[in-house]
C-alpha cells in the first residue's frame, strides 16, 4: 500500500488526474478496509473516482474463479427482476449487510465536504510543492462554459445541473467550495489552468452525491457463501490453476500470445 500510494503521489505531483475505482468484495478485505480506503484517498490526494462492489464478468479469470468454487449467483427466476442500485453476481466470504452498511457509510463519509476538501487540498499541494509539476496552456475536456451550454439545451440534463447547484448552496459545502477556489487562485500564477482540476473535482462530487442520495439497505442486492461454506473450494481451484502454469511464459498464456502473433503475420503479408 505504502508503494501504491506513493505512485499515486508522484503521478500527482505532474498536475495528472487520476480516476480510480474503488472496488470492494475481494475475500481479502477485513473490517479496516473501508476505512483503510477512506485514509488512502486523503493521504494521496484523488479526486476522482467511483466506489462499486466486485462483479465477475463472464469470460474473465475471475469469473472462471467464481464458477469453480460454486460462488456464481445464478437468477433461475425467468420473470422480472428486482433491479436495486447496486447489484452484483458473486457469493462474498463477507457479511452483505456488513457490506453494505459498510458502503453506505463510506459514501456518507466520502461524499461530505471536510473530506472532499480534504482531497482536493492534498491533490493541489501536491503539484505545487513538487518539482515535477509541468503547468498546461489548455483547460481541455474539463473547462465548465460548453458543459453547462450542453447542459441547458436539455430539459433531463438542466433537472441535473439544477440538482448540482441546489446540492452545493448548503452552507457546510459551498464553505468547502469557495475555499478550495480560492485555493485555486491563489497558485493560479505558478500553475496555470488548475482550475480544471477543480472543475474536474466539482463535478466528481456532486455526480457521487446525486449518484447515491439517500443510499439505503434496501438499495443493496448483494450475497454471501452460506455459513460453514467449505473454504476449500477455494485452495482446489488454485491448485488447478498452479496446473495450467506449464503453458505461461513470463505470466502470459503461450498459445494465446502465439495466436494473436500468427494472426499478425498473416495480416503483414496480405
């Protein structure tokens, strides 16, 4: 972790912004982990990003992981589905509820204002107390004028930037924003166009919190193993994977690589 994060710092420290996932389910998360992600976040400065749970896409390793050690959910029922907000297709070694009241409460903590504050302050002092900072002359994708013009030629999408703006006129986060603008401006002459950052930063936040308002338990569809699951199911599986390792080379598949170069050759001579 302590690598990870100084990775992050140092792609920081260019004026590069990051937009991460941050995904929990995996089996090796413990009680500490929604905390543990929360502290990462303010430490390292991220300003973007995204929390979902863990799904297991159909073709993918983990998907094959899930299937072998009977961790699918299946949905045998042919009718209509109860859709929730978030919904996932794997049998977790956790508690759901303990899941999901962890998620609730992360995004409450994640989504307030002294933490978003928080982040955003790290992120901009990470650049300007840095030597690696290379300032840009452009405000790219993030500058806010033709988003908003886009924004109000649609009646759904003006409803959202209605929601945005209502959403920051309480006094607790326009207090956050009007601070974190005035950081902005206040190292607006040594870095040129940070304010894209903030503008990136603004509307990650409000997106979360429009995103997950009123996030409740019965907004969850998530599942765990059955009590006195047989953890062994999960060693079986690794051991039949150990078996495949004789046709990896360098921790890639050797007939893959080989099809995908064939592929490429005959394309050349074509």
């Amino acid at each position: 972790m302590k690598s990870l994060g100084e990775a992050v710092e140092t792609i920081h420290s260019f004026g590069f912004i990051i937009a991460p996932g941050f995904i929990f389910g995996f089996d090796s998360d413990d009680d500490e982990t929604f905390k543990n992600t929360l502290a990462f976040i303010a430490q390292t400065g991220i300003i973007g990003g995204d929390p979902s749970f863990l799904v297991a896409l159909a073709g993918t390793p983990l998907f094959a992981r899930m299937k072998a050690s009977d961790r699918l959910v299946i949905n045998k029922n042919q009718g209509a589905i109860e859709r929730k907000k978030i919904m996932t297709n794997i049998l977790y070694l956790q508690d759901k509820d303990f899941l999901a009241k962890g998620f609730i409460e992360f995004v409450k903590v994640f989504t307030s204002p002294k933490f978003q504050y928080r982040r955003f302050h790290t992120n901009i002092e990470l650049m300007i107390n840095g030597s690696n900072f290379i300032p840009i002359d452009d405000s790219g994708y993030a500058s806010p004028l033709p988003y908003v013009l886009k924004q109000i030629k649609n009646r759904e999408y003006l409803s959202i930037l209605i929601m945005r703006i209502l959403f920051l006129l309480r006094p607790d986060r326009f207090w956050a924003v009007l601070k974190a603008w005035l950081l902005v401006k206040k190292y607006s002459n040594r870095a040129p166009n940070i304010a894209t950052n903030f503008f990136y930063w603004l509307y990650t936040w409000t997106n979360l919190k429009t995103k997950y308002q009123g996030l409740k338990l019965d907004d969850f569809q998530l599942h765990s193993v059955e009590k006195g699951f047989d953890l062994s199911k999960l060693d079986l599986f690794y051991l039949r994977e150990q078996s495949k390792k004789h046709n990896r080379k360098d921790g890639i598949k050797a007939d893959i690589q080989a099809k995908y170069t064939k592929k490429a050759l005959e394309t050349l001579q074509l």
